[in-house]
C-alpha cells in the first residue's frame, strides 16, 4: 500500500476494511484488558500469595504507565509514524502480556503490568489516528462508529471472557490470550495499513513532563497502598509526590511544547468538568475492585458470574449513549451532570445488599442496572462538556488530559479506599473481612459520586451548547475511560 493514498481511502474498499480490522483488533486487546483483569483479582492473589497491596498494584501498575504516557504516545505517533508507533504498541503489548501470564510471583506481575501499559499508551491513541489519517474525509465519521461499536462488543465481552477464563484454563490466560490477536494485527498492519504522520511536527518531546507525570504519581499511590500498614514510609513519599507533582507543573509552565498544556486549565468548566471526571471515574474503578472481591469471596460466586455483575452498564451504554448523547445537545451539560452521578450513586447503594448469602437477580442486577442508567446519562455530556470548553484546535489535547484524569482517578482510589475502609494484608481472603470492608467501600464510592453530583450542579453551566459544537456518543464503554475525541464529529457548518 502506497502511503500517498493515505486521506483518500474508501472504508468500503479492501483497504479500508483491512485497517478498520487491524485498529479494531489492537484497540480491543486494551478495552478487553481494562475489564478481565478485576475478574482473576481473587484467583491471582491465591495461586500466587499476593497481599491485598499486591492487588492493588497489579491493578494500578497498569494505570500508572498508561496515564502517565498516553498524552505522550500520540505525539509519538504524529512525529514517528502511526503505522509504526502503533505496530511497536502491540508488540510491547503482546510481550507483556505474555510476561504477566508467565509471572512467577506478584513481583514480576507488577513490572509486567507496568510494561504492559506502556503498550497500551503507545497503541491507543494510534488506531483512532490512523483512522482520522488514512479514511478519506467522507467516511471517517462512519468509521469511527463502527470502530467504537466493535470496541463496544469488546467491552461487553471482557467480563465474561474473563470469568470463564478464570473458572476454566486459568487467570494466566486472560493475559496470554493477547499473544494471537497481536500477532494477527501486526502482520495486517504492516500488510494493509498505510503509513501516515504529522509533517509539521517539530520541537522536541516533553519527555521530562511525562516522567515527572509517572513519578509523581507512582509515588502518590505508593503513599496511599502503605498507609495502613507503614505509614512512616507513606508519610515520605507522600511528600516526594508532592515535591514530583510541584517539579511536573514548573516543567509544563516553561515547556515550550508541554504533554499537559496549563493554559487549559483557565478555562473554568474545563477545569470543572475534569474534576468530575477524577471523581466519577474513581468511585467506578473502586466499585469494580471491590465488587468482584466480594462476590467471588464473600458471596461465593463463581468467576463466570461474578464477570456479569457489571454487563449491564455495559449493555446500557451501548443501547442508549447516543440518545443520552442528543439530550445533553438539546437540554446542556448541566441536569445530566447533577442526574447522572446522583443515579448511578443510588446504584452503588443497592449494591449494599450484596452479602453471602447474595442472589444475582435480586441483589446484583438491579444494582447494575441502576449504575448503569446513571452512567449513560451522563458520559456522552461529560465528554461533550470537555470539549465544548476549549477551541477546536485543542480538542485532541483536552481530550487526551480528560482521558487521563479518569485513569488517575481510578489509580487514586483503588489505592486509597482500601485503606479507608480497613482493608490491608491477606485480609482479603476472609469473608467477614472482606463484607465489612466492602459495606464501606460502597458507602465512599456513592459518596465520591454525590460530591461529582453537587460540583456539576454548582459549576457547570446550565445553557446548551453552542451551535457550533459537536455531539459526543459514547459507544467505546469502558469503566476506566471517556470515550475518546474522534467519536465526536461536528455539525455541518461547524
């Protein structure tokens, strides 16, 4: 394939079926990996004598790289190559996974994982871009939606991929089943895929940023893992997180191309809205640790079923995003925003219900279906929000930065809750343990939402968007992300 076609290839031909094949393939190995891993928590800490710390890293090990670098990955992309960068994503990716399915102990898993999102920052921002680049304008949007309707399928999936996994050949296959889609989407990638990039890409990369980024973080979540159990060392690299985190907003302030421009910051509903992200997005990362630990410990369901206590957030972001989608752009931001989080936190309450003795159907799925109701009603006009608060050309940047405040918020408090709510050790592999814990855990993740609730109410604008703006429909549905930019196409004269 010759790269002077790229901007001008039909999504009907075999090109553009071929790269919507390979962009769908890489990005569901990331959507699938943000979903099964929850689901062998339990199993994981078993076979390999991990402590609850030990959990919370293989989770946040994850989070930490891909955060930290995914702003960065896409202006890999741009300067290097999509094609190219995306290609060595999956690879990195692949790789990884095979490592963590290898891992001897929690030790390697976690380094693994830390890789593994390394991977993932490469490779996601590539398959959205190279769709942008390469389909001719026509088609992009269609695109777009089917390649978030496939990503949606994958979401779906995950759970249950993951709980039958974990109940059949064993958790270490949620990580090597990886290896053949990699291996697939490479070899179309490098086949089919055309190689484009951004040729008034110049200046260098703000590599020290995204360091600084990582290391502050890292160190904010290792404050937060110890706390319960060696808080003198909690103590200190809580002020090392503030020290990296004071050195990280010099860097971007002088940086003459920063990962993080804080010019965006002073727009007030940007700022808003990003918060409201963090929160959001923290207590839904929270819900799903602990959820999947009670079920599977506490009620004493299988990995299968326990991998369907969330399908219905799922399923409903699927059916109804888009509708949600249009009444934000009818009514504005600011009733969905207040709604939303107030429904999805009634949600979380019911899930109180959940104890040993515990009934999918009358326990589990109406919590489900509630959470889900108040999460569609609000993602599509979160994104939408975002991005209605900064111009056009900013766009991807915000969109990267929000994307990114979701992954901390579900970093943050999948290290902290547990030490809120007394959870610390092997303790979670004792049901009475592990019910008290949970009963606190719901109580703040429904908190974190009513307090996202009441910052919408009070801070976002209520009047609906500009005519200019542009319809944000929320078909990729993850429990760590937004949906990302590209799913937002602008209205004619836009």
């Amino acid at each position: 394939m010759n790269a002077a076609r790229a901007g001008d290839v039909p999504m009907a031909g075999a090109t553009g079926r071929w790269v919507l094949f390979a962009t769908v393939l890489g990005s569901s190995m990331v959507l699938l990996d943000g979903t099964v891993v929850n689901v062998a928590l339990p199993r994981i800490g078993r076979d390999l004598g991990a402590s609850l710390a030990g959990l919370q890293w293989a989770v946040n090990a994850y989070l930490l790289t891909l955060a930290g670098l995914i702003l960065l990955g896409g202006s890999l992309g741009d300067r290097y190559g999509r094609r190219r960068v995306f290609v060595v994503g999956v690879l990195w990716f692949a790789v990884s996974s095979a490592l963590c399915g290898f891992a001897v102990n929690a030790e390697m898993l976690i380094w693994a994982r830390a890789l593994q999102g390394i991977g993932g920052a490469l490779l996601s921002p590539g398959s959205l871009a190279i769709i942008q680049a390469v389909f001719r304008p026509a088609d992009r949007a269609p695109a777009v939606g089917m390649w978030a309707g496939l990503g949606g399928v994958a979401g779906a999936v995950g759970p249950l991929l993951g709980g039958w996994l974990v109940g059949g050949p064993g958790w270490r296959w949620v990580f090597l089943i990886n290896v053949p889609p990699a291996v697939l989407t490479v070899l179309i990638a490098m086949r089919h895929v055309p190689e484009t990039r951004d040729e008034t890409a110049s200046g260098r990369f703000d590599v020290p940023g995204a360091v600084l980024a990582a290391l502050s973080l890292g160190s904010l979540t290792y404050a937060l893992t110890a706390a319960s159990t060696q808080p003198v060392t909690a103590v200190a690299t809580g002020a090392a997180a503030v020290v990296l985190g004071t050195a990280f907003v010099r860097t971007e302030r002088r940086a003459l191309q920063p990962m993080m421009p804080l010019s965006l910051f002073s727009s007030r509903l940007f700022s808003t809205t990003n918060v409201v992200t963090v929160l959001i997005y923290g207590a839904l990362s929270a819900v799903s640790f602990f959820l999947v630990l009670q079920l599977q410990t506490t009620a004493g369901f299988s990995p299968l079923l326990a991998g369907l206590a969330l399908l219905p957030l799922t399923l409903l972001m699927l059916a109804f995003s888009s509708r949600a989608a249009r009444l934000g752009s009818r009514i504005g931001p600011h009733i969905p925003l207040t709604a939303g989080p107030v429904i999805a936190a009634g949600g979380v309450l019911l899930m109180l219900r959940i104890g040993p003795d515990a009934s999918y159907f009358a326990d589990v799925l109406p919590a489900g279906i509630a959470l889900g109701a108040g999460m569609t009603l609000l993602v599509a006009p979160l994104t939408a929000t975002v991005l209605d608060s900064v111009t056009v050309v900013r766009a991807g940047t915000a969109s990267g930065v929000n994307n990114a405040a979701a992954r901390t918020g579900g970093l943050i408090s999948v290290a902290a809750i547990p030490a809120i709510v007394g959870l610390s050790g092997d303790e979670y592999r004792s049901p009475a343990d592990v019910d008290a814990a949970f009963q606190g855990a719901m109580v703040s993740c429904a908190g974190l939402l009513l307090v996202a609730a009441v910052v919408s109410l009070l801070a976002v604008r209520a009047e609906a968007p500009a005519p200019e703006s542009v319809d944000a429909v929320c078909t990729t549905c993850s429990v760590t992300v937004p949906p990302p930019t590209a799913e937002r196409q602008p209205h004619e004269g836009g």
